[in-house]
C-alpha cells in the first residue's frame, strides 16, 4: 500500500487569486506542481455547504464551495493527484468548538434533517463525478469530537449524531462501495477521548473504514502518545488510521499580517527548534510515527494548508464569514508561519525530507 503523503491545499485558488506565487530553488512555478515533484501523491479539499452571505459575499478562508472543489481537484487530477473530500456540512469553518447547520438546514431536524445530509453528500458525490474527480477518500465532518450539525448532533446526543452520520456514510456507498470513508476527531494523542468516543458508537454499527486524527505538535500532545493511541484504536476497532491533519512552523518571525496562530509562547513545549531544519526533522519523526504502527494500518497524513504563505490579504475569514460564526475578533492571516513555503514563497527543506521518505 503507498504511504500518503498528502497536502490540504483548500485554500489554493482563493489565495492565487489574492497574488500567491510559489517557487522552487528559485523558479517560479505552479505550487500543484512543486508539491508533485516532491513526492505528494493526495490532496484533501474541504466543502462548505454555501460560503456566502444573503447578499451572496464571500466567508473567505478559500471559500470552499463546490465549484471551488472541483476546480482544484481537476487541476491536481492533471497531475495525477487524487483527492480526500472533506464536508464540514455547514457553511463555514467546522471543528470541536463550532459546528454551525447551514442556513438551508437551520430549521430541520430528525428525519428531515438526516435526509438532507444524505441528499448532499450523494449529489455532491455525482457532481464531482461528472467533471471526472470523484474523490479517493470521503471524510463525514470535521474534528467531530463534539459531533456535528449543533445542536442535534452534539455528541451527547449519541443517537443522533450517530444517526446524522449513518446517513453520510450511507450516501457515500450508495453512490460507489469503492470510495473509502473517514471519521476524524481532534487531539490525536489524546487515547482516553477516543476511547470514550468510539466505545460510546460501537452499538450503532457505523460502516466506516478510516479513523482520521488531527495531530498538531504544539496542541495534541507528544509523537509517543500518538503512537499509541494509533495502535490501540487501530486494534480496538479494526481500523486503519490516518493523520488527516498536522503541521509545524519553521519560524515565529512577525508575517506582513499582525497576528499568527502560533506564537512564541506556544512554542516552549515543544522538543524541536522553530526553524526549517526543525520543521523538517518533525515531518521526517511524524512519518516515521505513522509507518510504525501496528499490522501497517498507519496509512500517512495530510498536511494542513502548506501553500497558506505570507499574503496579507489570505485571511482565515471575510468580516462576513465573522458574523455567520457569530465570533468576536478579526480577521488576519494567522497561518504564514506554518506553511511548507517561506514568506516569499519559497518551497521550504521538508518538502525534500518528505520526498525522500
């Protein structure tokens, strides 16, 4: 089985839009390309429902609808790259403290509401079909730890959510049996919490194939403990598991934004240096990691957004994307740091450690 090596690149037509260039030893070329070159053989995309506002303004963030899905797909299809699709199912971001229905959703419930999963999953899956990208790999929701589609399926509405879920799953096979599917929670050194939530599910016979894992040094914990939560989930549920989402910064230096994600001061945990030769020895640990994990069921990893490079413009959100998540704050390119490319552009040494695995 080929080890994934894969790249969350949703973000890629927004920010070329915005005036991202890439390059490589100095050549500047197209990033789809730079990343196949050095070895990434999956992208992972995600959908949103619909990221835009009444007035039809863009959420931004890479304003992540289907047309946008299918647009980077084909342009990774065109060098043989084929694709994760990961619904959110709401209209923009989704994760383990925000799970918002899309507005067309925001009154159904029960029945109504798991049919409308189902309704979107199978006619995304059929149009992505007839422009020839009907992804490798489905994942149904986003670091649902706390479930999805709030507040109908929270987690503690085990039922529901279960139910909720079913009916994505559903969807998937019922459109082609061959198309793998993912489940994918947070906090991936955290064993307890997926224990807890995969035990809770058991009696519900979910048919998926792929427990996913975000893995963020700096938030999730330490490599062994990843380790082995992957083999005791692996083995617990007759799984394989994948890192779906990682990253790591090569720097802490001010962006052209005014804010970053990850600062100095979440870095002091952390056992290696914010600098590319750290970023590399990371990827080359993480990589390690996975392919030891028990009867080969590790299967690789995504990495999360490496081409989100230093362009001011490239936020996280539009002032609308705000106001629908109902979110104080602003908006600003919180990423550039943790990209794969430099704040030019830059193709950065782990894209070679990575290659080289």
């Amino acid at each position: 089985m080929t080890f994934i090596k894969g790249m969350d690149i949703s973000v890629q037509q927004e920010i070329e839009q915005l005036g991202a260039q890439y390059f490589d030893r100095g050549r500047n070329q197209d990033a789809i390309s730079i990343l196949k070159n050095y070895g990434v053989n999956q992208i992972r995309l995600r959908l949103w429902n619909n990221p835009l506002d009444q007035d039809n303004l863009p959420y931004g963030g890479g304003t992540n609808d289907i047309a946008t899905t299918i647009a980077i797909a084909k342009r990774a299809a065109a060098h043989g790259i084929g694709y994760m699709l990961d619904f959110h199912y709401s209209d923009f971001w989704a994760d383990p403290t925000t799970q918002i229905k899309p507005k067309a959703w925001e009154n159904l419930h029960g029945e109504d509401l798991e049919h409308a999963v189902y309704r979107f999953t199978y006619d995304t899956l059929k149009q992505c079909d007839e422009h020839g990208v009907l992804p490798d790999t489905v994942q149904i929701g986003n670091e649902i730890t706390d479930g999805l589609l709030w507040p109908d399926g929270k987690f503690e509405n085990t039922k529901a959510m279960s139910n909720l879920l079913k009916a994505g799953l559903n969807a998937v096979k019922d459109y082609n049996a061959n198309i793998r599917t993912i489940i994918h929670l947070d906090w991936g050194g955290d064993n307890s919490l997926y224990r807890r939530w995969f035990d809770a599910i058991a009696e519900d016979n979910l048919a998926f194939d792929i427990i996913g894992l975000s893995y963020y040094p700096f938030w999730h914990g330490t490599l062994a403990q990843l380790v082995a939560n992957m083999n005791d989930i692996s083995a617990r549920y007759d799984k394989d598991v994948i890192v779906t989402e990682t990253a790591f910064p090569f720097t802490t230096e001010p962006t052209i934004s005014d804010s970053q994600l990850l600062s100095p001061e979440h870095t002091k945990s952390i056992s290696y240096s914010i600098d590319p030769d750290g970023q590399s020895q990371f990827m080359l640990d993480l990589m390690k990691a996975i392919q030891s994990v028990n009867d080969n069921r590790g299967l690789g990893f995504f990495y999360w957004e490496p081409t989100w490079i230093n362009v001011k413009e490239a936020n996280w959100a539009k002032a609308e994307g705000i106001k629908y998540l109902r979110k104080e704050g602003h908006s600003s390119n919180v990423w550039a740091n943790l990209a794969l490319f430099d704040y030019n552009g830059e193709a950065l040494p782990a894209l070679q450690t990575i290659k080289d695995f």
